[in-house]
C-alpha cells in the first residue's frame, strides 16, 4: 500500500548578515492545537519597503514577527515580513471560518499559524505569546468583507500600495499636524519610491513647496507623476532653497545626500526625518528623528476612533487608487522561485520605479 506523503509547507529566509544570500527550506505542516488558525498565504507583494524591514530588522524588531526556528532554520536566517492576502485553511476557533479571506502582515512562506484573539466583522488580531510587545498595528488581520478599502478588482494595487501608502498617509498626517515644522518646503529623497510619492500625492497643494530628489534615470518618471513641485538629481542639492525653512524627509538612506541637503540648508533645515529607507545604509541613527506610522495611528486612534480613522484612510485611498494604477506596472510571479528573484531584484535596485512585484504563492 502506498503511504500518501505528509502535506508540506515552505519559508524564503535571507542572511540577517548578508541579505543578498537566500534560502528556501521545506517542512511539514504543523499540527494545530485549541486557538490557532492555519492560514494559507495566497499572494503577496515586494517592494522596498521589505527590504527597510530587513535593514532596520534588528532596531525595530521586525525580525521577531515570524521567528525562523519553527520553521527549521537558525537564528542567522531572518523572515522579512512581507503583505499581501492570505485565506484561512484550516480553524479551531469560533468565528473565523476556513475560505475566508484576510488581508495581512505575513512572513514569506507558504503558512503561517496564528492564534486570533478580538475576533469581529473586519478581522482578527494574532495573540501568539511571541508577538505580545510588537507593534499592534502589524498584528492585524482584517477580512476582505469588512475592510472599507478592499475592491476585489484592485488586489495588486493593494498588495503593492496599502502598507507603503498607510505610511504616507500617517506621514502627512504628522506633518500637518505638527504645522510642517513651521516648513516653507519639503525635500524628499528616493523621490521615485511608491512610499515617497504616495505621500507627496497626499501633500501637494496642501502648503509648503515639494522637491523631489531622485536619479537621473527617474527623473521623468517623477517628474510625469505630478505630486512634485520640482525634481531635482541627487547632484543638484545645492539648487535648493538656502534662505528657505525647509524639512528634509530621508526615504533613500544615503548619508552623502543628508550631508548635502544639510551643508547646503544649514540652519534652514528645520527638521530631518528618516522615514522608510531604500538604501541598505541604516543610517537612520543621524536623522533629527525617525518615523514609525503606528505611533501616529495611535495617536488618531485616539482622536478619530478606529472607525473613524478607517474611514479617512479608505477615503484617501480610493483618490490615490485611481491616480496609482496609471503609475505601476504589475509583474506577477509563482512560488518561491519568484519570490526569491523578486527579492533580489529589490534588494539589488535593478526593478525600475514603475514595476510592482507580485507573488502568488501557491
């Protein structure tokens, strides 16, 4: 008689010491006990917003999320986090119904088992003991059936744009919140970044100047987005404004940039906020301060209640959506060998401003 084999599931796991060096490793599915949910992931993004994870992985212990020992590998492997949709295979808890589909913060594996707590109409939040002091805002799962912001017509843009585009919605938030730092201007770097011109989109129009510092070869291409008052190469900093109050917000990590934009700003430089780097320099420690969207969420949270703040970011999420589908090419994948060549591509800065990785995972 044949034995059937045991179903399997698999994990991409990078060298915490070197992230260009990947693995995939295979291992059986785990069995589930009293409160946990195994969920299948479906379809996910890679952008630079991964490899920010992996960069600053140790400082903002986003290695911690989805530990590599269960899943066979040591501590010298890390799972950068990754989003996209993932359906619910396989339950033991009341309410959250195998075939579902949720939206998430999922590692780069096949499976991932949670253990729901909170459970209600938009979703879930995952109690595992090792998650309990993680930012809460990465512990969310939110079902597609009662998520404001979820069109089923528009799952890329979503897997691509919804947690790069939240933080620059927080960003801009905090920026108008704060009354721009008294700022006449602000400098973006990695100009061409979805993080950038998500909130650049949001910003324009609304006060001070926006310049975007890019490369010469995403200058037309961020120039042609219209969220930019100005485009400017990285080696023409010194046609900013000196006389100018200006804030700088770092998204691409390069210290000879901040060293310009400073050198060249002085005492007009206001403020200078490490936001989300492209760079693998983590070079965040040297920025006047560094921004973490849940801080922020929290805050309006608090202000707006949760409804109250879904319900503004569903709102400027249907106005981008429309602008960002004009501005991305999709490229889809299958399995881990794309999600291991979409890394790389990202990693290494060879996938051009327009192209958005998508990975379907089966």
């Amino acid at each position: 008689m044949t034995q059937t084999p045991a179903p399997t599931a698999w994990t991409l796991a990078v060298d915490r010491a070197d992230l260009s060096r990947v693995t995939v490793a295979a291992h059986p599915l785990p069995d589930l006990v009293d409160g946990e949910v195994l969920l299948r992931v479906d379809r996910v993004g890679v952008t630079a917003n991964n490899i920010t994870y992996a960069v600053l992985g140790e400082s903002f212990r986003y290695w911690e999320f989805f530990p590599p020992q269960p899943r066979g590998l040591d501590a010298a492997w890390g799972l950068p986090p990754v989003w996209g949709f993932a359906e619910v295979q396989a339950s033991t808890v009341p309410g959250v119904t195998p075939g579902r589909r949720l939206y998430g913060y999922l590692p780069p594996a096949s499976h991932l088992v949670v253990r729901p707590d909170r459970v209600d109409a938009q979703g879930f939040r995952d109690a595992s003991a090792h998650r309990a002091e993680l930012p809460s805002p990465y512990n969310a799962y939110r079902l597609t059936t009662g998520d404001q912001a979820y069109d089923a017509a528009q799952e890329d843009l979503l897997i691509l744009f919804r947690p790069l585009f939240f933080t620059s919605f927080m960003l801009a938030d905090q920026l108008e919140d704060s009354g721009y730092h008294g700022a006449e201007a602000l400098v973006v770097s990695s100009a061409s970044s979805k993080t950038a011109y998500a909130a650049a989109f949001e910003l324009h129009g609304k006060g001070p100047r926006l310049v975007g510092l890019t490369s010469p070869g995403n200058v037309a291409f961020t120039a042609d987005l219209g969220c930019y008052d100005e485009v400017l190469t990285y080696d023409r900093v010194h046609d900013l404004d000196p006389d100018r109050p200006t804030v700088y917000l770092d998204l691409s990590g390069r210290p000879e940039v901040r060293e310009a934009v400073r050198a060249r700003l002085g005492p007009r430089l206001v403020h200078d906020l490490a936001v989300g780097l492209t760079s693998q320099t983590p070079n965040a420690q040297s920025a006047s301060a560094v921004f973490f969207a849940p801080v922020q969420m929290r805050k309006r949270t608090q202000d707006w209640g949760r409804d109250g703040l879904d319900a503004r970011f569903a709102d400027a999420w249907r106005r981008f959506s429309v602008a960002a589908r004009d501005w991305v090419d999709v490229t889809v994948g299958t399995g881990p060998d794309a999600l291991r060549a979409a890394w790389l591509d990202v990693l290494g800065g060879r996938a051009p401003a327009r192209t958005g990785h998508v990975v379907a995972m089966r």
